[in-house]
C-alpha cells in the first residue's frame, strides 16, 4: 500500500535526517535557505547535479533529504488520523443500527415499569390505584419519578458504548492492519514529560520490536494511568479467579484513539514535522538574536512589558476623551428631527 511505501522512504532517510540535524545548525543555513536548497534539488535533474561541485550536491541533497523526511512524518500522521476517524464512524454507524434491533436491558424495563406508578394519565380508580398509594408511602412519588428516569437515561449511553466495542471488537484486524504500522514509524513525544498515554505508546512498541502481541504480556504489565473510569469498565473483565485483566485488543484500540485526540489538542507532538510539531519549535531563542536585538537600539524592546502596557493604555486614555468631547457637543447641539422640519418650512 502507499503507506506501507511511506514507512520504508521514512525509515530510508531516518539516518540522512539525524545527520542533517546535526550538521545544519553547525553551518548556520537558515530553515528558509534549508527549504530553498531542499526545492532546487527537486528542481534540478541528476545530470544537472554531476554538474555542481560535490559539497554543493552534498548540500542540496542533505537539505532535501530534512525536509523530505519532516513531509513524511506529517503524511504519516494524517493517514493515521483519517484511519482512526473511518473506522471510528464506521463502528458508531454500525452500532447506531443495531441499537433499535437488540432487547432493551431489563433495567430499562424497571424503569419503566416505575414509572407506570407515577403515570398522571392513569386514573386512582382503577384496580393499580390502591397500589400505587401503598407504593407513596414506601417512597414519595416525585422520588419515584426521578429514579425511574434515571434508570431510563443512565442505560441509554451505557448501552450504546457497549456495542460500539462489541463492533470494534469485530474490526480488531482493520485497526492494526492499518495503525499498527504507522504507530513503530511515528516518534510521539509531549508536552509533558509524564504524559500517561506515551508511556503506553513506548511500551507497546517495545513490545512489537520483540515480535510480540500483546495478548500474551501479563495483565499486570500495561501501563493503565490513561484510561479514565469511564473506560475502565469496556477494557477490565475479571478471569476465572476473580482478578480484573485487561483486554489486550481493546488495549490497543483505545491507545489509537487517544493519540488522535492528543494530537488535536497538541498534547502529543512529533518534533520532525512540519505540521504537527509545537509552535515553539519555530520561534527563535532570545540569547541566540540577541546580539541582532541590542544592535537595532529599538526603545520599546528594552521596555518591560508592564511598562510598557501602562503607556499605551496612558496614550489610549488621551485619545478617547477628545471622542467623548466631540460627542458630547454633537448630542447637545444637534437639531431635533421637529426643528428640522420647521427648518424646511
């Protein structure tokens, strides 16, 4: 497949890359030049290449093998988003149109037979009417109401989350056919140094780079800080003992979908991209500029900027009372609509 390709060239460059990390810095090409010499290595043809002398070929080439690998990276990252989001609404679609095919839960049928008690459209004529005034007293009826709609509600999500995994469970294969490959090629990292998602994420390649599955770790060796207490209950069953285990392919699953919501929200990162790296990657450190910054002899730059902002709102505050002036004068002075009328006449 394309992706399949896409992982060999960025396992391909990964070295030409690490070098070009390393390498560039020390020559003070700019990222601007970089992209330029990366372009003009795409531009010119091989034969035009020979041509250049050799540290000049070296250059674009390097140049070029950087950015290529950061465009990969970012491919890598799109393909796994749009992956998890197909098969993602794949399985609520699916689970949508099984929802009105499966027997209601008997919890919900409890609360619904509650609810008869409290009927306002029932009559206490009727034979249930001197069963519903035992049932008063046991419990008051507004209570009866809210419990009984409580139990209708809270089966509702419950019950629609427990066939969504269900149909995962179904499309297991599809999800590492397609992630698990693009989950070794990709380096996550945070934005927080204990992010509980990325010690899951190594730990599952570590155990992939043994030729391992994940079925066979022990219960006790997935890292869990990550999933919520919502999940708990879709990923825990207990085996024959008693003891809660984890389920290994929804394991899996769940840490897929939490890197496509981190990565949204930038709590995960990949720092050889472009797209998908932080925004202070591209900023330029204060001691670096300097230098450049003392140069110029700019006033406001040395100012500090509580100071600075006091000014400014100082300057706004001399602006606005000529305003206020003017309008004053104008809400006074202006004709009314009648005097303009007489004005005419």
């Amino acid at each position: 497949t394309m992706m399949s390709i896409e992982c060999r060239k960025h396992n391909l460059l990964k070295p030409l890359h690490n070098f070009a990390k390393t390498i560039l810095p020390v020559l003070g090409i700019s990222a601007q030049n970089i992209a330029t010499y990366a372009s003009l290595a795409n531009y010119y043809t091989i034969y035009d290449l020979e041509r250049f002398d050799d540290e000049r070929t070296y250059l674009y080439l390097l140049c070029y093998a950087f950015k290529r690998y950061q465009q990969i990276s970012d491919n890598l990252i799109d393909a796994f988003s749009f992956q998890v989001n197909k098969l993602e609404k794949e399985t609520k679609a699916k689970a949508d149109a099984h929802s009105d095919e499966e027997p209601d839960n008997k919890e919900k049928q409890v609360g619904q037979l509650i609810l008869l008690y409290v009927d306002d459209e029932l009559s206490d004529s009727m034979e249930l009417g001197e069963e519903r005034k035992k049932a008063f007293k046991i419990l008051p009826k507004e209570s009866i109401r809210t419990i009984g709609e409580k139990m209708i509600k809270k089966h509702k999500p419950k019950r629609k989350q427990l066939i969504m995994w269900q149909e995962r469970d179904r499309a297991v294969a599809r999800y590492k056919h397609h992630l698990r490959p693009l989950l070794l090629a990709t380096d996550f990292k945070s934005q927080h140094a204990d992010n509980p998602l990325l010690k899951a994420i190594q730990w599952m390649k570590e155990v992939f780079a043994k030729q391992q599955s994940l079925t066979q770790q022990h219960s006790k060796h997935f890292p869990r800080d990550f999933i919520s207490k919502r999940l708990e209950s879709y990923l825990l069953t207990d085996d024959k003992n008693g003891e809660p285990t984890i389920q290994a392919n929804r394991y899996e699953i769940a840490v897929y979908c939490q890197i496509t919501k981190q990565i949204e929200t930038g709590a995960l990162y990949i720092e050889d991209s472009v797209r998908h790296r932080p925004f202070a990657h591209d900023l330029v450190s204060l001691e670096e500029k300097k230098h450049v910054l003392d140069a110029l002899a700019i006033p406001w730059i040395k100012t500090p900027c509580d100071s600075q902002l006091d000014l400014l709102f100082k300057e706004l505050d001399t602006l606005w009372t000529p305003v206020l002036c003017v309008d004053t004068c104008l809400l006074y002075t202006s004709p009314s609509p009648r005097d303009r009328t007489r004005s005419r006449m």
